[in-house]
C-alpha cells in the first residue's frame, strides 16, 4: 500500500441520536487516519440488514436504545457466528454496569460517551488484535502448504474462487465470513496424517486411503471447540461429500450437503485440475471445466456447477 493510500474502515454504530453519531464519526476521523463507511442503525432489523450487505471492520453499540440494546446486539452477533471487534459506548450506563456487561459477554472495551477522545487508541487495539487472529487462520493453512509442498498458494487459490462463487449465488457477506474461513482450513484436518501417506508419491492402497478419508472428521474435531469457527466447519467438513450420497465422511446426498460445501467441492477440483501433479500436468480451464460438468448430479450440484460455469467465462 502507498504511502498516501488511506486505509477503508467500515464501522457498524449501533446508535438512536444523530447528535451523538455525529460526534463518533468526528473523532473517528479525526484520531485514526482512516477513510471512513459508517452507517447507524437503531433496530434490530435494520441491524440483521446491515450484517447481511456488508463486511464490517468493528462495531460500535450504545448501551441501551428504544428498540435495540447491546446484550441483545451480541445475541445477534453470537446466532451470527460473527467475532466481529466490539465497543460498547454510552452516556448513562455506570462503570459498574459495564463492568458486569463486559465480564458476562467477554467484551474488551467501553467508552463512555463524555470520554469519546479514547475511541483512537481503543479502535487500533481492537483492530490489532483482531487482525493477529485473522493472520493465525491464515497461518494455519500455510503450515499445511509448507508440509506438503504439492499445494503450495491452493488454499489461497480456492479461497479467492469460493467467495466469488458464493456472491455469484447472491449469499450474505456473513456467510461469506464462514465461506472464507472454512475455505482456508479447509484441509487442516491432513494435519494429522501422517507423513509416509500425505506425501506418498505413488497412488494409495485402500487401508492408506481410508486413513486420508478421516482428516474432514479430524478438521471438525479440531475446529469444533473454537465457538467463532462452528459456522465455518461446513467447509472442512463436509467437502469430500458427492451430490449422489458416494462421498465422504458421511455419505451426505444432494441438499443434505451444507451449501457452502457444494460451492467448495467446484472450486476444489476445478483448481487441482488446472495445477500440476507429480503423477500428471494440469488442464487447461476449458478441460477442466468440461470434466466438472460431466460430473454434474454425481459429484456436483447442478445449480452451482452453471453459476460456477458462467462466472469462469466472464473472466475470460
């Protein structure tokens, strides 16, 4: 990034008072350097909304409003699977309150609205931190790329292709937060597979590949106790799963298959397709495209593989 290049902060207030966001909005531009997307929202519809069109960087929440309160914003955020950072901002609820508010719901930050010089410092801790968690799934994935060199950029490669498959299909950005992260771990259950069968170059007895058959069940173990990753277990989970019941781990059939990993299972193959194997070279896009609908209603939803065709000719 250039050095003049401003950084986008989309910032999601929770808030009734224009007066009061007015004031936010200034010291947010004033003390962090950032260019500014805020949008108010006072209900909780109009919140469902917001979460649903947009990626938010933070959420700031007033305490208590008319039609919505922060207890009830974090209920929300929690059904949503969303860890999106979190401030909690008012003029009226008292030290002691916020205390018991951010003890019970494990929030790190409140401002009173008579301190809003403190928002600076408290926006770039929250974003520091959220970031270093973000970097740490990322981190993830590479440690499997540097195990086995053969998928080395993969995951950086499906990911990019499921997020534009998923709003090909028009889903929410929430559940492409959930479609990202489980695009990147999606393999982080060959973690534990072992060395001489993850990186045996010729091809597999039945006993070696049953063991492989069991890294998705290994991905939902390991990933199943992080509370803000359960959203985004469809992905390495159930990835392996073939449209007509044949795949695995739990021979899932047709719509019993979680959407988002019907879109993952297209790209996975489509980009192992077109990337080179010790055992064969990679097809052209048009090949391997071709073979991804000849496996339509046997691997393959229908519906995605068409949304998926036509995406990949329009960036021709």
């Amino acid at each position: 990034m250039q050095q003049n290049e401003r950084q986008l902060l989309r910032v999601l207030l929770i808030e009734d008072s224009e007066t009061d966001a007015m004031l936010i909005r200034r010291e947010i531009e004033r003390s962090n350097g950032f260019d500014l997307l805020m949008e108010r929202v006072g209900t909780e519809s109009d919140m469902r909304i917001a979460l649903h069109r947009k990626t938010w960087d933070i959420i700031l929440s007033d305490f208590r409003l008319p039609k919505l309160d922060a207890v009830k914003v974090l209920n929300i955020l929690e059904t949503f699977g969303l860890d999106i950072p979190f401030i909690l901002i008012s003029g009226t609820i008292s030290d002691a309150e916020a205390d018991i508010v951010l003890a019970e719901r494990r929030i790190h930050s409140f401002i009173k609205k008579s301190e809003l010089a403190r928002l600076g410092p408290t926006f770039r801790r929250e974003l520091r931190a959220h970031a270093a968690y973000n970097e740490t799934l990322v981190a993830w994935a590479r440690a499997l790329e540097f195990r086995d060199l053969e998928t080395a950029g993969h995951s950086d490669r499906v990911t990019e292709l499921a997020i534009g498959l998923a709003r090909a299909m028009h889903m929410s950005e929430t559940e492409i937060i959930h479609i990202r992260r489980g695009a990147l771990l999606h393999d982080i259950g060959k973690m534990a597979i072992p060395d001489e069968i993850l990186l045996k170059p010729e091809k597999l007895n039945d006993e070696e590949f049953d063991v492989i058959k069991r890294h998705p069940q290994i991905a939902y173990q390991l990933l199943l106790p992080i509370i803000f990753l359960r959203k985004s277990l469809d992905i390495p989970y159930c990835h392996h799963e073939k449209f007509d019941g044949s795949g695995y781990p739990r021979g899932l059939k047709g719509g019993e298959i979680p959407l988002p990993a019907r879109i993952f299972s297209v790209v996975d193959v489509f980009d192992a397709l077109t990337s080179n194997r010790p055992y064969r070279f990679s097809l052209s896009p048009r090949l391997a495209l071709d073979y991804i609908r000849s496996e339509v209603g046997r691997h393959f939803d229908p519906q995605i593989v068409d949304v998926f065709v036509q995406m990949m000719e329009l960036r021709k």
